[in-house]
C-alpha cells in the first residue's frame, strides 16, 4: 500500500449507517480538495456483486456461503481494480465483516483467511447498532428484507462480528447515537478535523 494512502474501512450490521457515513466523510475530504475513492460491497458494477445481493434474499447455508463467497469475490475484485497510487483516501464500505454471515466456525476461519490476504488499516471502523434498532429502520426502509435482516440474525450476526473486530485493529463506534457524533468520532480519529487539516495545509505550504 502506497505510504501516502490512508485506508478506510466502515463495516457494521444492516441499517448501522454504514452508507450514510461513508458519503459525509467522502464529501468532506474531497472538499479538503483529496483524491478520494469510495466503494460500496456488495456493488452493482460486476456480477460477482450481483450474485452475493442475490444470495442474501435465498434460505439455507448453501445461501449463506455463496454470498458471503461472491461478496469476498467483489471485494477482492475492488482492491485490484483500482491504482491505489491515484488517490490519497480510499474508503471501502463493507469489507472483512462479510464473513461474519457465515456460521460458526467457518466464520473466523474465513475472517483470519482475508485479514492475511488482503490490506488492512488502522482505520477500519465497524458501527455498533441495536439489532431490534436495525430491524426497525430495515422495516422502514426496505420492501423485502435479506435472510440476515431480523432481530434474531442480526443479534447472532453483531456478536460474530463484534468477536472477530476485537482480534484486530477495529475502532468499534456506538452507531445508536446521532449521525453528526458518529462522523465526528470519525473525523478525529483520522485527525480530519477543520483546525487539523488548516495546521496541515499551512505546514505544506511553507514546507
């Protein structure tokens, strides 16, 4: 990974505000005039991306492992795509935590196997929600809710993942809270605050 590139994972359950932060942090670091890329997993740009949404509508294990499959696919997919050296913020929505849809044990075994593969960052936040808060805002959102997406999934789902981000580098972010404190949390530990990045373009400029 290029030295000057800052890596940002933002991972969580459905309906954690994932999205939502993603794009508030794009827009204010591209308004800091940074190169930045943002990519959403699973995406709408190859089938493998297709296939896993696809998957998460269907029952059964075999469901299971072929989303959480075509989800790793995309996001393999993504890190190879893309020169990392053209931009300077590269912000991956949904990335490790896919695996976290897979039963145990196969989940950490699948987790340990990407996290050694693929780059991780210091950066990588994951949005801690009530399941019975996500079941809500999905109800209120969505016409057909994903295999994962009731109290009961979420819960077993919030637990693995909570699991696996304490053997890592996650910043784990009580995402319940109002969408402005979260993306403040945010923005400090990137120190992307407004007297951070005026202190920094003075510093490069007289530099």
């Amino acid at each position: 990974m290029p030295e000057h590139l800052v890596f940002v994972v933002i991972d969580g359950l459905d309906a954690s505000g994932k999205s939502t932060q993603a794009l508030e942090l794009y827009r204010f670091i591209s308004g800091q005039a940074k190169r930045v890329l943002i990519r959403f997993h699973p995406s709408d740009d190859n089938p493998f991306g297709t296939k896993a949404k696809q998957f998460l509508y269907l029952r059964g294990k075999s469901a299971h492992f072929a989303a959480a499959l075509f989800y790793m696919i995309d996001v393999i997919r993504s890190i190879l795509l893309y020169s990392w050296r053209e931009y300077e913020y590269i912000i991956f929505v949904r990335y490790l935590m896919g695996t976290a849809y897979l039963p145990r044990p196969m989940d950490y075994i699948a987790y340990r196997f990407f996290a050694a593969v693929v780059p991780t960052s210091s950066h990588m936040f994951f949005l801690d929600v009530a399941p019975s808060v996500a079941e809500t805002r999905l109800r209120e959102n969505r016409e057909q809710l994903e295999m994962f997406e009731n109290t009961n999934e979420l819960e077993r789902t919030r637990l693995k993942a909570l699991s696996l981000a304490s053997v890592d580098n996650w910043i784990i972010i009580d995402a319940d809270q109002p969408i402005g404190n979260v993306q403040e949390i945010m923005r400090k530990s990137l120190s992307l605050t407004e007297n951070e990045l005026l202190v920094n373009a003075l510093s490069r400029q007289a530099a």
